[in-house]
C-alpha cells in the first residue's frame, strides 16, 4: 500500500526572466514500510520535490499536483501552518551538511529536549522501554542516541555541535528526526562529504531503522552506487522530470532508460580491477540550467542514442510498473544480467 502517493507534480518558479518550469509532472508512489531511492545528478531537482512534500517552499513557487497523499491525508489541500504541525510527527527530513543546522550556541541535550514529543507520543514510542510515562527527559535521549548508534551519549549530550564529528552530527539528527517517531523520514543526501566508514554507518542505520521500526525512508542521492543496494524502489531524475522508476530489480537488472544505463556504469567495480591509467565513465557534457532546457527530450543533447524523433517531449509510459520516459527504451547490450540484491 503506498504511504505517499504524487501524481502529476509540478513546481514552477517565478523569476525575474518568468516562469521556469523545475519541476514537470512527477510520479511517486512510495510503498509503506519501504526504502525508495530517488538518484539523481545535482541540479535535477530532488530536494525540491521534498521540499514540496514538506511544504517548505518559498513565496515564489507555484506547486500543483493532481494528488498529493500521505497515508489518508490530502497534503496539497493543508495550510502551510497545518503542513507544518505534521512535519516530525508524520514526516522528518534530515539533510546534507548537520552541523549548519544545528545550532552552534546550544549543547546537544537542550536541542534534542526541544523536539521530543509530547507525553502521549512517548508513552506510543517509548512503552517498549520505558514502563508507562516514568520515562525521564534524560533516558529518552539516552535511548534516542543509542538507537542511532551513539555509545558516548554522555559525552555527546554536553557538548556544542563544533565539538563533534561530521558522523556524529548527522546521528543526532537522525536522532531528532525520530523523535516522534515518524510515518516517513526524508533522507536530503544525508552522507555528503564523509569518509566511507561513516557513509556506511549512516547507511546501515537507516537501513535498521527501515527494518527495525519500519519506518518508510525516501533517500536521495546523486550516486546510483550507493544506495541502490539498499533501495526497495528506485526512481531516476534528470531536469525535474522522473526519466525511469521500478524495483529495484526493474531498474538495476533491467535499466532501459539512456540516463539509468548510464548511472549504472558509473558505478566502479573494484572486484574486477581498476586499471591506474584506465578511464571512469561519465555521461558526457552536464545539466543545463532549469532555464535553457533543450527542445524535447531534456537528455537529448547528452543521450548516446539520441535519434531525430528526441526533439519532441516523450511521455512516460507504464511497463508492468516499470516507468519509462524514452521514445526509444530498451536493455543495454552489455549489460550482465540479474544482479543480485545486497539490502
Ligand atoms: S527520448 Fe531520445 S534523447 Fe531522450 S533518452 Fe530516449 S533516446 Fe535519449
């Protein structure tokens, strides 16, 4: 059953030079109790979808959709006020980059204090652990903290967001985010700029979270690699429109879109052994501007099969589930069949 179904969103800007189309029609059905990966290069406009879900947007932003759901809830018909009282209850975000938003002249405790949820929320998240409402502020966080990996919780708690790691920031957000215990969480390239140690703790823990709590996590990225095998679903964006979506076995085994295919070989296999002097794929040229689009397909100027009948707009097409917007779908030749999934 989808937790949060889109259909048909668009978000159009108001600039100086008019209206820019950013966003164009997009599709998600986001499966409860699913990780669904959204992967796409920067620029393609994935946090302004989930900026649209949260209802964050600015005054110069006209966003339309033809359903917005989240469970029974209609979200395009919420005030923002209203959008706002559901944010961290029903759904949290957590972002690139912790620290900045975190607040650098308040210690941990005191941050983590002011999210937690009202009584009645901990007696529904916390009665596992916590017999009745005797729980105090203090084992709240300490639980809250060892459920996302934080051993040191003391030392943690008393200290100022600069006094702590990149990883350990991002853990207290995840933290925060959880508080409440949400339908859905929002994963806004959560590992950018780590180290790979850390990368894969942060992965692991939503991926517990996911199975533990089976909380719904829609995680975006701009690299196919490192959430594809964590992913339930996966959909493709490139310049505001979703090019490709599927299982994960539609789309990793069986990519038929131009831009998957090439994400996919992106993707640098150490098992086989890299050559020192050996080139890494990349699809030529990169994203323009949401300004100066190309004519029909927006892939068109950068697709290696590129054919005269790209410079109309294609329409998404529905394959059992597998969606696809491409005139010309079809498996790549070398591609080696039935990867298996690693989640
Ligand atoms: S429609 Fe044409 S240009 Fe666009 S992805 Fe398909 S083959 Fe490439």
């Amino acid at each position: 059953m989808a937790l949060l179904d889109i259909r048909n969103l668009s978000i159009d800007i108001i600039t100086a030079q008019g209206k820019i189309r950013v966003i164009d029609k997009a599709n998600l059905n986001i499966i409860d109790g699913s990780i669904h990966g959204l992967v796409g290069e920067s620029g393609s406009g994935k946090s302004l979808i989930a900026k649209a879900i949260l209802g964050l947007h600015n005054e110069n932003w006209i966003v339309t959709a033809d359903r917005m759901f989240l469970g029974n809830i209609d979200l395009s018909k919420l005030s923002s006020r209203a959008r706002r009282k559901i944010m961290g209850t029903e759904i949290a975000i957590i972002f690139q980059n912790p620290r900045s938003y975190l607040d650098p002249s308040k210690k941990i405790f005191d941050q983590i204090r002011e999210v937690l949820p009202k009584k009645s929320h901990h007696k529904r998240f916390f009665s596992k652990v916590v017999p009745k409402l005797r729980a105090s502020e203090q084992q709240i966080i300490k639980e809250l903290l060892h459920k996302v990996g934080v051993q040191n919780d003391q030392a943690v708690v008393q200290s100022y967001p600069y006094e702590l790691s990149e990883g350990i920031c991002q853990k207290v957000m995840i933290a925060m985010a959880i508080a409440n215990n949400p339908r859905l969480l929002i994963a806004d390239e959560p590992t950018t700029s780590m180290e790979a140690v850390t990368q894969a703790q942060i992965f692991r823990l939503l991926y517990k979270l996911n199975q533990l709590h089976n909380m719904t996590i829609l995680l975006l990225s701009n690299n196919f690699g490192s959430i594809s095998n964590l992913s339930d679903y996966i959909s493709l964006i490139y310049c505001g429109q979703i090019v490709e979506s599927g299982s994960y076995k539609q789309i990793v085994n069986s990519p038929m879109h131009p831009y998957t295919q090439a994400m996919i070989k992106t993707i640098i296999e150490f098992d086989d052994g890299v050559d020192h002097k050996g080139q890494l794929y990349t699809l030529p040229g990169s994203i323009p501007p949401a300004n100066q689009l190309p004519i029909g397909c927006r892939l068109g100027p950068r697709c290696p099969k590129a054919q005269r009948t790209c410079v109309s707009n294609p329409e998404a097409v529905n394959y059992k589930g597998h969606i696809i917007r491409c005139h010309f779908p079809q498996l790549d030749d070398k591609k080696d069949a039935n990867t298996p999934h690693n989640k």
